[in-house]
C-alpha cells in the first residue's frame, strides 16, 4: 500500500487520473480546510456556502480530474479554479 502522504500534489493528480481513491482522500486531507477558509471569505462569511463550494470544488476533481494541467502548480491551479467558481 501507496503511503500518499509522501506524494506531491501533481503526483497526486496522476494517481487519481488512475482512479486511485486514497490519493484523492490525500489531497482533500490538504486542501479541504484552506477551501472552505477561502470561500468563507469570499461568500460573507457563509459557512454552509463554504463547505458547499469546497464539496462542488472537490466534486469536479473528482469528476475531470485531466481538467488539471500538470505543468502548473496545483495549488496556484486549484485555487484560481475555485475563484472563477
């Protein structure tokens, strides 16, 4: 068994373009907390809104994850998806 924890984000990526479901689990262990920080803000202060744009972000990870350019950096990535959302 893969220890994920070792992997970068790109790594990451590619594992859960091969349907490698604790990759992903990985990278919402990262990145779950900083998403819904960062729609808190952005949404005046609705929590519920929050949590539910993570969810929809981490959703669309799920369902297109080759939408993900590897040669950009997956937070700077990650982070202007969840903008123009």
């Amino acid at each position: 068994m893969k220890d994920y924890a070792s992997f970068t984000d790109n790594e990451l990526m590619q594992f859960i373009v091969n349907k490698e479901s604790s990759a992903f689990s990985e990278l919402y262990d990262r990145y779950s907390q900083m998403l819904i920080n960062y729609f808190y803000k952005m949404l005046w202060q609705d929590e519920e809104k929050a949590e539910d744009f993570m969810q929809d972000m981490f959703a669309k990870i799920i369902e297109k994850p080759k939408q993900y350019d590897t040669s950009r950096n997956f937070k700077t990535w990650l982070f202007s998806s969840a903008n123009n959302m």
